[in-house]
C-alpha cells in the first residue's frame, strides 16, 4: 500500500481520547459549508492535524473567513456557526 506524503500529522488523539484523522475532514471540494464541516476543520485547525495554510489553500477560504468562523466559535460554539444563526450571533 503507497501512503501519499504530507507535511504534519496524519492522526491526532485528542484530550478526551477521540481520534481526528486526515480523512475525517471535508473533502476539498466543498460548497456547502455546514456548521458541523467548519466544526470540524476548526478542530483540525486547533489540534494542529492542518495548518492555517493548508485550509486556506485547499478549501478556497480567506484569512478573514476563517478568522470569523474561529471568533464565532469560541464565542458561541458550534451553534454559533451555523448560517441560520446570523441574526442571533453576529449582532453587535
């Protein structure tokens, strides 16, 4: 079997025991950016599994994006990313 080479981990063990791979995150391609997918990358972003540049690259997304999905995030959870919820969360 031939494991194609990439920088940085492959698997990450999180804190509370799970395992976060490579495959767990959204396929490149994405359009739709559901609440749960930028969750997941976010994770990904945090554990250190990819880097800042990586999901930029691959997934289209700009700096500010990312920046607000991460600001989203720790002030409101998961919910707080969700596009339905922009009324409620992104209100000054």
């Amino acid at each position: 079997m031939y494991l194609k080479k990439i920088e940085g981990p492959r698997a990450v063990t999180l804190p509370d025991g799970r395992i976060i791979t490579r495959a767990d995150l959204p396929p490149p391609d994405t359009a739709r950016w559901v609440a749960s997918r930028k969750a997941r990358l976010l994770l990904a972003l945090a554990v250190g599994l990819v880097t800042r540049d990586y999901a930029i690259e691959t997934y289209g997304l700009s700096e500010e994006e990312l920046q607000s999905w991460e600001r989203l995030a720790s002030r409101h959870g998961a919910e707080g990313l969700r596009a339905t919820s922009i009324q409620k969360y992104r209100q000054p």
